[in-house]
C-alpha cells in the first residue's frame, strides 16, 4: 500500500482500554469531592459529570485535570490521582499483534486528544511508545481539540505527507472520522460497541482495521 504510509492511531478506546480514564474522571474526582464537602459519593458524581457535560468534549478545558482540580477546589495532587489508578492501564487484547504486523509497512503515530498527562502515563505504562514515529497530543501540543480539519493538515505537515497519504483509525466518530474525512483524507471509525450502523469502513476492532488495509491493498483501491 504504497500510496498510504502513514497510519495515525487515536489512543483512549481506540489502542488504551477506557478503565484507567474513566477511574480518573468518573470515580476519583467525585470521591475527591466528595470528601471536601462532605456529600455522598452519588451526589458527588452527579454533580462532576454535570459540569463535564456542561463543557463538552469540544472544549480544551474538558481534557484539563488541572483546571478541574482547581474548578472543584480539591485537595490533593493531581498527579497522585494519576498515579493511583495507572495499573488499570490496559491495552486492548488484539493491539500489539496489531502494531507488530503493521509496522512493516507503514509508520504509525498516535493522534490523541488526550492531554499529554494522560499520554505518557498511557504510553509508558504500555510499553508501546517503540512502535510509533511520534506521539500528538492535540490538546497539550497544539492547543486544538480533533474537530477541525486544520488540526490533521498540521499533522500531515509536520510527517511531510500529504492528506491522501495518511488514514486515521479512531472511536470518536465525529473526531476521529467525520472531521479527517473533510480534509481529505482517508479514515476509519472503530465501533466497538456497535453504536453505529456499519458500513464499509466501520470496524469492530483493530483486527478489523488490519482486515479493511488488505482489503484495499488487492482491490487497488484507496478511495475512502
């Protein structure tokens, strides 16, 4: 597949299991504010994820623990919240075969929105980081969430391709495909859970990834 040799991987829920994310978000900063205002840990969770909803994934602040820690007032350091859970850091089953197989052929990068917190403790915990060329953070880097097509045209610049020559593999369907799609360039949405309807390049998982590329490579056909 001469004509695509660059593959760019999102990180939470795509390669990284979403434990160790959701025991830092969901649980840990509830239990934090909990504790501080004496409330229960379901009034407390209620309350957390309110305010994330409030935001949306769309905002910059939504991937910043340490503008939480300071919105919610809590003790503590956040670093601590990190390191607490990091052995719930998990690839999913299928990824090293994955990355192992497909490092022949192409060069692979992480596209993450993610803060580079997360990234490293991620990257580090998994041993992963030999695979990959380079390793974005959108939020961290860049100062951009994954939601406009300029965000993947700086990343083809800084790799020295072009649109056409790089796919993206990702679960958030509008970041992760809808978004890359618009600048050009080739992309797959990884479902999972079967929350969307399938069709041609929608996988179940990596595996299926890996099934889509071959597909393309004996058909010649690289239209996405």
């Amino acid at each position: 597949m001469k004509n695509i040799p660059l593959i760019s991987f999102d990180l939470d829920g795509t390669l990284v299991e979403p434990t160790y994310v959701n025991l830092v978000w969901e649980r840990g900063i509830p239990e934090l504010y909990a504790q501080k205002n004496h409330i229960t840990l379901e009034q407390a969770t209620a309350r957390v994820m309110s305010e994330y909803e409030r935001v949306g994934d769309g905002s910059l602040i939504w991937y910043d623990i340490k503008y939480w820690f300071d919105f919610f007032d809590l003790r503590g350091d956040w670093k601590g919240l990190l390191e607490e859970h990091r052995k719930e850091i998990r690839l999913f089953p299928e990824v090293k075969d994955v990355l192992e197989e497909l490092k022949e052929d192409f060069e692979l990068i992480v596209t993450s929105n993610a803060a580079r917190e997360f990234v490293e403790m991620e990257i580090k915990e998994t041993g992963i980081s030999p695979y990959f060329s380079r390793i974005f953070s959108a939020t961290s880097d860049f100062g951009q969430v994954k939601k406009i097509p300029q965000f993947y045209k700086k990343i083809c610049e800084i790799m020295g391709v072009s649109p056409s020559q790089m796919i993206h593999v990702g679960d958030h369907y509008e970041f992760d495909f809808l978004v890359p799609k618009e600048l050009g360039m080739k992309a797959c949405y990884l479902d999972r859970n079967g929350t969307k309807p399938k069709d041609g390049f929608t996988i179940k998982n990596l595996k299926g990834f890996v099934h889509l590329l071959k597909e393309f490579r004996e058909k010649d056909n690289m239209i996405l």
